[in-house]
C-alpha cells in the first residue's frame, strides 16, 4: 500500500475510529480500572501500582513480540480488527469480577475473598491489555506509520493527540455518570460491545499496509533488531526521543493513575456521582479547550518546526503540573491548572510521537513498537505508580474507608509537584532532540 500525501476519507475514518475507540478502552482501563480497584474490589494504592507495573509489562512483550510478528508475517489488518474484537470482550469479563461472585465460587466469606479478587483483576488486566496492546499499540501504531509520511505526520499526530483527550471528557463524564446509576458491570459490558463493533467494522474499511509476503529474516532477528548496538547507533534520532518519550510518560504517570481518585476523594467530590454537572462543566471545557488548541496549532508546528515549539510545550506542561500543587482542594482552580497541565501534555505528546514516527525505519515500524514501548509504557508504568504510591504513603493525612470498612490513603496533591519535577529533566534530552530535528530539516 503506497503512503497517502492527503489523508484520504477512508484514512481519516479508520485512523479516527480506531485511535479513539482504542483511547476509550485505554481511559477506562487507566483510569475507571484504578477507581474499580479502589472503590469496588477494596485495593490499595500499592496494588494499583502493581497492576500498573503488571500491565505496563504486558504491553511492552506484547508489543515487543506481536509487532515482530506483524512485520514477519508482512500484515497488520488481521491483527487490528481480530485484536479490537477480542479486545472488546476481555473488557466484558471484567463486569463478572466481584468479591462477591469470587466467594461464590471459592465458598469463602466476601471478605476472605478480596485478596483473591484484587489478584484476578490485576491477572485480566494483563489478558486485556495483552489484546489491547497487539491491536492499537503494535498493529494500529505501526499501521498509521506506514500509511503516512513526514508531510501529513503533524496532523495525524494531532488527531492522535487530540482522541486520549476526548476519550478522557467522553470518559469521565459518560462512564463516570453512567457507573454511578447502572454500576461497573453494565458499563463494563457497554465499552466491550463498542470495542468489539470497532473491530467488526475494521474488517470492511482497513486497507492491508502491507502485502503479506513474508520477511526472509526470521522471527528472532525481526524481535531482537531494535536492541542492536549498530541500529541505536545508526537512529540516534529515534533513540534521543524516545528518552525524552521516557521522562514525559514517568512524569505522566506519576499522576494520571490516580486522577480520578484525586478527584473524588481528596477534592471531596463524592457527590459528584449524583451531581455529574460539577464535572461535566469542566469536562467540556477542557475538551473545547484543548481540542481547539491542537487543531489550530498543527500549522504553528510544521511552520515554526518541532525543535523551537517543544521548548515551549515542556514549560506548559511542567508549571500545569506545578500549580497542580498549589490547587489544593479548590475544584475550579484545580480544573483551570489540570487544562494548562492536559494541554502541554497533548502538545508534548503530538510532538514526540511525530519525531518517533519519523525517525523510525520505514520497514520496520512493527519491530520498533516494542522498543517504543518500554519508553513509553514500562518504564513510565512500572516507575510512576510506583514514585506516587511512596509519595502518597508519606505525605497523606486522609483515608478513605471503602465499602469493606478497609482504610486506605487518599492521593495528595504531592503527586503532581513530584511530577513536575521529574518532567523537568526532560529538557536535558531536548536539546539533543532539537539539533536532530534541525539536521533532519537541513537533510
């Protein structure tokens, strides 16, 4: 399949579709998951950190191992859509894990039986994101780079950037609203129908990248290629943004996993389940906000050039992060910084996955999603929850008793100052990035 200099109809529809319905999945996993955790099956902080980490190594193998596999076979189409499908009911399961059907089948007492919930839930978290991971993280990711070029890259990236942040909005507000009347498990079953119909429909829209021929190199080669001395040395442009990939998503990480349980608990908005309008308000605000902002600067990034505006969006996203802190429990002051926060989080993200995309070997775009994903997915996952989980154990002075009368530590706004801090280093990585940027416009 050649590359597209426009992105057609059909290429907007199916990277539309697909990346936000993957988003969508992504979201509730991100975030809904933690609260379920939380909330529902009587976790801690720590064992959201572990089944972050427990995921987040998941997704890099998976990546690692199934966009090898896209790249050996030469196919990536059977992958998307057989993987969304499947994607779709791992999701479903999950209206099926309880404390209370758990103690049915083990015969024990609910409350005997949460050790073992908590432990099934991080046990198919990994199983969805096995699918998920296959589907939208190697298939899908390596898909788009091989359908688009440098000059139609920004705007792809844009739309890419802008699905998380609608996902987020459609999320929080939709799932959110919709959980507290119906509960987990409908919505649960809900999102999987979608995700599921998603890849139905993949089966009639997506064109093959690739001709299904496969490689002459084998499986061993095409897995351990990114890993190669020669190759890091060879795409030391690729290598330098995915160390600033790296610092983004630790930083990123260190606070988005217990967002919404910031949200609830520390900013007290429990009510917010019977009043959605406390958060639907600026919900959409952020999403007119944010989404405007992305579109109307795509131009900006491709006239001004990646190297100069990646400055910029560093600082937007680390003093976001910083008045973050400064919010305490003031809903409207914490909604106003969060935006500032989510905005230089998506500019960042269109800028880095643009600069991975094109610096990435043409023909081994489903080899490199593994090593993509150990900077933006393990490492990040596996550090971040984990650097809060120690932040919020030292600083918090609240708990939460949840519905098995246990007492567990309420997030602190801690979490985004350490955030901050860490994303602050990322500037070291960006001037290395910028020169390589400014060598690939001179090329």
């Amino acid at each position: 399949m050649e590359k597209s200099k426009k992105l057609t109809p059909s290429l907007l529809f199916n990277i539309i579709l697909f990346g936000f319905m993957g988003q969508v999945a992504w979201a509730v996993e991100n975030n809904f998951f933690n609260m379920y955790l939380y909330n529902r099956i009587g976790g801690t902080e720590y064992d959201i950190a572990n089944m972050v980490a427990a995921s987040a190594a998941t997704a890099m193998l998976s990546s690692l191992f199934m966009g090898s596999l896209s790249d050996k076979l030469n196919r990536r189409k059977i992958f998307i859509s057989a993987g969304y499908i499947v994607w779709g009911i791992t999701v479903m399961s999950f209206a099926f894990i309880t404390p209370e059907n758990v103690a049915k089948v083990t015969g024990s007492p609910v409350v005997a039986a949460i050790p073992a919930t908590v432990m099934l839930v991080i046990i198919m978290d990994c199983v969805m994101t096995f699918m998920g991971s296959t589907s939208n993280d190697a298939a899908f990711n390596a898909w788009v780079t091989d359908v688009t070029n440098p000059s139609n890259r920004t705007i792809t990236e844009t739309i890419l950037a802008a699905c998380p942040v609608v996902a987020l909005v459609v999320v929080t507000a939709a799932f959110g609203s919709l959980s507290s009347v119906f509960g987990y498990g409908p919505c649960f079953i809900g999102l999987g129908l979608l995700v599921t119909v998603c890849g139905v429909i993949g089966i009639f829209t997506i064109k093959d990248s690739r001709n299904g021929v496969k490689t002459s190199a084998s499986f061993i080669e095409c897995l351990t290629y990114g890993f190669r001395p020669s190759v890091i040395k060879n795409n030391k442009s690729l290598y330098i943004a995915l160390v600033c990939m790296g610092i983004f998503s630790i930083a990123s990480q260190v606070f988005f996993p217990y967002l919404f349980i910031y949200i609830q608990h520390y900013i007290n908005m429990d009510t917010l389940t019977s009043t959605p309008i406390y958060i639907i308000i600026p919900c959409v605000l952020a999403l007119i906000g944010v989404v405007v902002l992305l579109v109307k600067l795509f131009t900006l990034i491709d006239k001004v050039g990646k190297a100069k505006i990646a400055f910029p969006c560093s600082a937007i996203f680390v003093v976001g992060l910083a008045l973050v802190f400064f919010a305490g429990k003031n809903f409207w002051f914490f909604a106003v910084t969060i935006l500032l926060a989510l905005a230089g989080y998506a500019l960042l993200m269109i800028l880095l996955n643009a600069a991975i995309r094109d610096f990435t070997p043409e023909d081994k775009a489903g080899q490199l999603q593994g090593i993509r994903m150990i900077f933006s997915v393990l490492l990040p996952m596996v550090i971040g929850p984990r650097v809060a989980a120690g932040v919020i154990n030292h600083f918090a002075v609240d708990t939460y008793i949840n519905e098995y009368q246990n007492a567990v530590n309420i997030p602190v706004p801690h979490i985004y100052l350490t955030a901050a801090i860490i994303a602050v280093t990322i500037f070291i990585p960006l001037i290395f990035l910028a020169r390589e940027f400014k060598k690939e416009k001179t090329a």
